[in-house]
C-alpha cells in the first residue's frame, strides 16, 4: 500500500516566480527544481486555469510567464508527493485535465495533444490517491463538483480532453498522415472510420476538432518531457494566411444540440463549427470546407421517407445534383477532404443510406477504411455487444452466463423493472426506460399533457416529453424515451421495453416484426421491402441495448418473443 504524504503550496504566479518555486525545500528534496510535480495555474476573476506536469517547477513557471496568454493567471498550485515519480504525475496531470474542464469552475487553457494513456506499478494505488487529491483540491475551492456528477455531465462524456486508447491514438495518427497530405501536396481523401457502439467514434471526432483548432492558433503546446502526437508536423503545414475550414457533421438533432453546449465551453470549439446535414452545402457557397467531420455517418439520409422533402430538393439544386442525391453527396460535394464515422448496424430509419448506396456514392473515389475496436461504453465489453447482436438475428448458440462487471436482468412485470431503473437514476442518474416506436403518441404537442398515458402496459407510461437533450432533462419517472431521443447517448443503466411490434415466431424460427404495429409511419416507408424493416426494428433494439454503461433490464410484450428472450438475457447473479 502506497504511504501519501501529499502537499499543495501556492505561489503567486508572476515574473518572481521561479526563485520562489525553487527554494521550497524539504529536508534533502528539492521540490521546487528537482522533482516530479502537478501545478495548476489559475485566475479566479477571469475563470481561465493551465494545469501542466514538470521535473522543475520553478523553470517552468518562468517558461509560461513568457505566455501573453499565462500572465493573465494569478496564482500557482503546486502538487507533489515523496511518492510521486513521472508515470505518476502524467497520469495525474491527465486526471485532472479531463475532470476539471468537465468541472466548470475554470476554462482551461490547456491543448490536448499531449495527453497520453498507459500504465505503470501500482497504478490502482496511485488512482485511489488522485481521488483524494480532488477531494482536496474541493476543500480549498479549487474545484466544485464530485467525481460521480462530472461523469454523468455532458461537458465530461464529450470532453476533447481524454487520454485516447492505443485503438484510437492508432485512428488517430492516420487521419493527421492523410490530411498532412493534403496539406502538403492536395491530395484528397475519404477516411471511413468503422466502429460499433460505444467505440469511441464522437469522442475522437471532438477529440480531433480541438486538436486541429489548437494546431491552427498555434496553442498546441507541448512540455519537452510530455509524450505527444504527431501533430506537430501539421501545424507547420498550417498557412495562417489560410486557415482551415472544418465543419462537423451530426445527423441527428438531440445530439447535434448536446455538442454545440458542449463546445460552448472549451477553448477553441465554437458552436458554429457543428452543423446538421442540411446546413452545409449553405455554409460552402463561401469556400468549399477543407475537411468536413462526420459523427453518425449511417444516419445520413437519402431521398426517402423524409417528413419534409423541399429543403432537400433544394440543396441537390443549389449543388447542381440530381434530385435523388444524398446527403453523403452534399458532403463529397462541399469538401475537399471527408471522415466519417459509421456503424451500417445504427442504421434505424427507411431515410438512413444504406450500406450499399454508400459504396455507390463513394464510386471510384479513393477511400481509406479503418477499423475501431476498442469498446469504451458498456463495462460488458465487446463480449456483450456481440452477444445481443447474436440474440436478436438468432445466432446464438447458447446462453452466455453473467458478464463480469455488467447487471443484464430480465422482468415479467414491467412496472417492477421501472421501479429498479428510477431508484437507480436516483442512486447514480442517468438511468432510464426506453422502447421501439411501437406506440402511438397522443401526448405529443406544444403543450404536453403529462395525465394522458401513451405507452398502455402496466401502470401506462409517457413518451419522452422533449426531443433535444433528454436524457438531461427533469425526466418523470413515468416517461419512456424513444429510440431517436437517446440513440447516441450514454446512460448508466438503461431498460428496455421489447414493444409489440417485434416478436418470435415458432414457425420460422427467429425474431420477426409486425409491421401495422410499428407507429413510425416514415419508419415504415420501405417499399413492402419486409426484410428492410425487419432489419431496422432489430437494430433498434440493438442499439437500445448497448446504451448501458452499468446493466440493461429487460422487459419484452410479446409471449413468444419473451420465452425466447428470457433463457438469453436471465443471466445476472444477484
């Protein structure tokens, strides 16, 4: 067991600096000159904070003094332990940059190129330690909010300032390969990044954004001693006399919404850059986009099934298309470069492009696809991803037993497993029920009438009374959120409603859809194509169940479909 014997000093932070810093002395150690430290950097009036990492904190408290940018901080805190050594103080420093941006209490001045993910000795210990330097830091007003709310929050899920896994560094380092190419001889590409649920897909992209951003400012920096991408070979591409025009594509409006809050608080991002579909071939009439970002590249539309079809006959004019082109056009068309973030087996509406129009689109253009792996979502892992896959398209072989780390729990009341998931969202928030679109929805309108009941099983129940943001939202514990309000969002612990339109058949064997009961009337719009909105319902349940960090509970209308259910999903031990 780790001994800590942490200390935090302040200093003022001005021109005097380093000598102060250097004679802190303690017995032989020579804190301030010769040992591995955390220092944060902050000014309480302006609300701007640095947060860095050094063998030599008086050296380099001059260095930032140098920093127009810096001297408008105030004070220094210094952090360090007998303890401590440089494993220790990377991953500290990478700690506190991802919880305190979420914190909100200081904007950071931070870049997040050098952040980095590894492991070292003891690092459980030394993790537990950081806990109690938080709490500390808490203490002396220095942060405001605890762990467990942080990492319910947006501002934290979202964050640019996360240390990428070895799968995404990989991601990474070749679309910053392909576009120093561009940069450099022209050369256009398509970079294709194909990831399941909960790889990690919006954090890379938001990830790359603040990286290009802070590379175009010139605010990429990077102690000498701290690991870094290779992103410095860009910024010397980057001609200030032309900066690049970057865009960030969300398809899907409740989370497109969510983003642009979250770029309101990070230097660098604005919330201009994020943009739906439709606004781009707009915003290119000033110059085409140098590199146009994707996030949720399967929920692209065709010219099928839409609500409102004169918005997008009139971009295919305006960018000179066919009246049958695509939103994947629009984005081809408007851009130099393009990466996009797909996953075919997200695809829940008639309207998303499917995966062999993809393919056409792209045509004899130059792709590079690249794998994402690495599950960040659900504490199942990859392991439970592909089992419900598995399930529901019948390839399951045998019941998989309890996932370590996971609660799957199966119910035959379903008022007892809304019960289990509110106390939850009590407990640990973000817990909440969800179904399929397979109920009508009277209670929907400008004014929501919160008696009338929408969802007629048990004790009746409220579709989700906003569609932007809700899972955010002061949520009833009677309201169920549909697969459009939460697809793309974390939850700790989420319950499934299998609606009555999905259910097993003894004659064929698998799980079939009843079509007259799936209330999505644009849903529906595939042509008699049975086997296309068998596809779609089944990746909506799929996709519904891998919205759990913590558990998924389940709870399924259908007789056959439950007894089918109920040998694979029974699989908790209490």
């Amino acid at each position: 067991m780790i001994s800590s014997n942490l200390q935090i000093r302040d200093f003022p932070f001005n021109a005097q600096s380093q000598a102060a810093i250097e004679a802190w002395h303690s017995g032989r150690r020579r804190f301030g000159s010769n040992w591995p430290v955390v220092y944060l950097i902050h000014n309480d009036e302006t609300r701007e904070a640095y947060i860095g990492e050094t063998l030599n904190a008086g050296r380099r408290a001059a260095q930032h003094w140098d920093n127009p940018d810096r001297q408008r901080l105030k004070v220094i805190h210094i952090m360090t332990d007998d303890t401590f050594n440089k494993s220790v103080i990377l991953d500290l420093e990478a700690f506190l940059i991802k919880y305190m941006s979420a914190d909100g209490k200081y904007h950071l001045q931070n870049g997040n190129g050098g952040l980095a993910n590894f492991d070292y000795y003891a690092r459980d210990e030394y993790e537990d330690q950081f806990l109690k330097i938080w709490e500390k830091l808490k203490e002396l007003g220095l942060v405001q909010s605890g762990i467990a709310d942080i990492e319910n929050s947006d501002l934290f899920k979202y964050s640019p300032y996360k240390s990428l896994t070895g799968d995404q560094q990989k991601v990474l380092d070749i679309v910053l390969h392909h576009l120093a190419g561009y940069l450099q001889f022209e050369s256009k590409e398509t970079i294709v990044v194909e990831g399941g649920a909960g790889t990690g897909k919006t954090i890379l992209a938001v990830f790359l954004l603040k990286l290009l951003t802070d590379l175009a400012s010139n605010n990429f920096e990077v102690d000498n001693s701290t690991e870094a991408t290779n992103a410095g070979d860009i910024r010397q591409l980057i001609k200030p006399s032309k900066p690049l025009k970057i865009g960030f594509v969300v398809p899907m409006q409740s989370l497109r919404q969510t983003l642009k809050n979250v770029f309101k608080t990070v230097r660098g991002l604005r919330e201009e850059m994020i943009l739906s579909p439709v606004d781009v071939p707009k915003a290119a009439q000033n110059g085409m986009f140098d590199l146009l970002v994707c996030d949720e590249a399967h929920r692209l539309r065709q010219r099928k099934a839409l609500s409102q079809y004169p918005a997008f006959d009139n971009n295919n004019k305006l960018l000179g298309l066919p009246q049958d082109a695509t939103e994947l056009d629009w984005l081809l068309k408007c851009s130099h470069m393009q990466l996009l973030f797909y996953d075919p087996e997200q695809s829940v509406k008639p309207s998303d492009i499917p995966s062999g129009m993809f393919d056409r689109i792209f045509g004899y253009r130059s792709i590079i696809r690249i794998p994402l792996t690495s599950q960040l979502r659900c504490l199942g892992g990859d392991d439970y991803i592909a089992y419900v896959k598995d399930v529901l398209n019948g390839r399951a072989s045998a019941p998989h037993g309890p996932f370590e780390n996971y609660t799957l729990r199966f119910y035959d009341d379903v008022d007892q497993m809304m019960d289990e998931v509110n106390r939850l969202d009590q407990e640990y928030g973000l817990s909440c029920g969800v179904a399929g679109y397979a109920w009508s929805w009277p209670s929907r309108g400008e004014t929501r009438d919160t008696t009338v009941r929408d969802i007629l099983i048990g004790r009746g129940y409220l579709w989700n009374r906003r569609s932007t943001d809700w899972v955010n939202s002061d949520r009833l514990p009677y309201e169920i959120g549909c697969i459009h309000t939460v697809q793309g969002y974390d939850l700790n612990y989420v319950g499934v409603i299998f609606g009555p339109e999905i259910i097993y058949s003894s004659k064929s064997h698998r799980v079939e859809v009843i079509q007259e009961n799936y209330k999505d009337t644009l849903g529906r719009a595939v042509s008699g194509n049975y086997e296309a909105l068998r596809t779609f319902i089944i990746n909506i349940y799929s996709t519904l169940m891998t919205r759990g960090i913590h558990g998924a509970f389940v709870y399924v209308c259908d007789p056959a479909l439950r007894e089918y259910l109920r040998k694979y999903f029974s699989t908790s031990v209490e």
